[in-house]
C-alpha cells in the first residue's frame, strides 16, 4: 500500500514539473514575443528610415545655388551678383550716350530664356519720358518689396501697373527693378514712378537692375492672368535672389 502511494505521489511531483516547464516556456515565449522580438524590429526599422533620402513635399522649393559671379569694374563700384549655373551671362562693353565715358551691360539669362536679369552699370541717364495721354490713368496697383542685404539703401521692387485709357481700355504691364530708398513707391501713385528704375551707390553714378520676363515684351495687350503666371514662375523668383546677392567685388 505505502509502495503505491508513493508510485501516486511521484506521478504527480512529474506531472507538476511538466505543467511548469511548460508555464515557464510559455511566458519565456510570450516575452521574447512582446520584448526582445519587437526591440529588435523597432531598432531595424528605425536603422532603415535613418538611411532614407528625405523627399521635398514641393519640387520647387529646393534652393537653387547661386554658384556663378559676374562683375562690372567700369563705375568703380565693383557692382557683382551671383547667380545659378543653368543661367547664361553675356557683359558688354560700350559708350554712354554722352560717348565720352563706358558702361558694362550684362545680360543674365534664365534656362528657358524667359527671364533675364540686367545690369547695366555707370549709365548716364535711362531717358525716355513716361507720358500719359489727357483722359487716361496710370498707375500701381500691386507692389513687393525685396531687401538687399549689401546694400540696405536700396530696394527691390516688383509689381504691376494698369493703364486706363479713357473708359474703353485697360493695359496691364509689370515692373521689377532697384531704387533708392529715397525714391519710394507706392499702391496707388502714378506708374511712371517705376517705369525708370535706376540707383546710384555712390556718387553721381547711375546704375540699374532690373528684371525683364522676355515673353511679354512687345505685348500691349499682356494679360493679368500671363503676367501673375510669370511673376510666379520659379525662374522670377530665382531672378530676385541674383539682384539679392549683390554686392562689392
């Protein structure tokens, strides 16, 4: 009889031993499962996004480096911008009007050749008149002003004009080009207050900076929509941080 019980209880301590090892094999399974296992996935994961290539949301909003100079060095001033490698620089050389003194006029023009940013440097005056017949307005209606961080005695102007010719016709235009901060212009005065735009450093020497969006040159019956669309481009914008980075050479 004893020999039979102790037959039962050593049944039961195997029993006991066996439902434990399995209790510990499946809470040791469970917490790799939770613990180690997923560590291990969270720290591949997190090796795998550091390696990735961040995607700009918007394509155009990389920066284009300004990698390129071009300078003048017939005013003294040393009038220099930069500008990208996709864009063409052309300077030349001539007289002033006065054909006593020279002048540099560089050409820098955009990839697809729809803008172009000029410098011309030591002019003696940028002539013309800016007439408006009896009848008919002229004037700003938008503006934007840029700092030139060189050169905080000048400013950056970009905006638009609307000629009104009498009560029958409307002619859009547009301007972008440096003046003094002395000559400030303004949502509402006349546009021929922006139709020379000129600045002199120092001086009695006239320069001027300006940026011209080719497509629309020649075109008196220009659209809003064709000038907002060009103004907007990012050729225009990449236009205004050459005239930005001007500086002395």
């Amino acid at each position: 009889m004893n020999k039979q019980k102790s037959q039962l209880g050593f049944a039961h301590l195997i029993i006991v031993l066996i439902l434990a090892a399995g209790l510990v094999g499946a809470l040791g399974f469970i917490f790799w499962q939770n613990f180690i296992k997923k560590d291990s996935s969270t720290s591949l994961q997190k090796s795998s996004d550091d390696n990735k290539i961040p995607v700009l949301k918007n394509a155009a909003e990389k920066t284009v480096a300004l990698s390129e100079t071009v300078s003048e060095d017939v005013s003294g001033e040393g009038l220099t911008v930069n500008y990208p490698a996709t864009w063409k620089a052309n300077s030349v050389t001539t007289l002033n009007p006065d054909q006593t003194t020279s002048n540099t006029k560089t050409k820098i023009t955009s990839p697809s050749g729809d803008i172009t940013v000029s410098l011309w440097a030591d002019i003696s005056g940028v002539g013309g008149t800016c007439l408006v017949e009896p009848g008919s307005t002229y004037a700003i209606t938008a503006l934007n002003t840029y700092g030139l961080s060189q050169y905080p005695g000048f400013t950056l102007y970009t905006g638009k004009t609307l000629l009104t010719a009498g009560n029958s016709s409307q002619i859009n235009g547009y301007f972008a080009g440096v003046l003094n901060n002395t000559d400030k212009i303004k949502v509402g005065e006349s546009g021929c207050n922006a139709s020379m735009l000129g600045f002199q450093p120092s001086g009695n020497i006239l320069n001027s900076l300006t940026i011209t969006i080719n497509s629309l040159s020649g075109d008196e019956q220009m659209s809003l929509d064709k000038i907002n669309s060009a103004m907007a481009s990012d050729e225009f914008k990449a236009a205004v941080k050459i005239i930005q980075s001007l500086h002395k050479k």
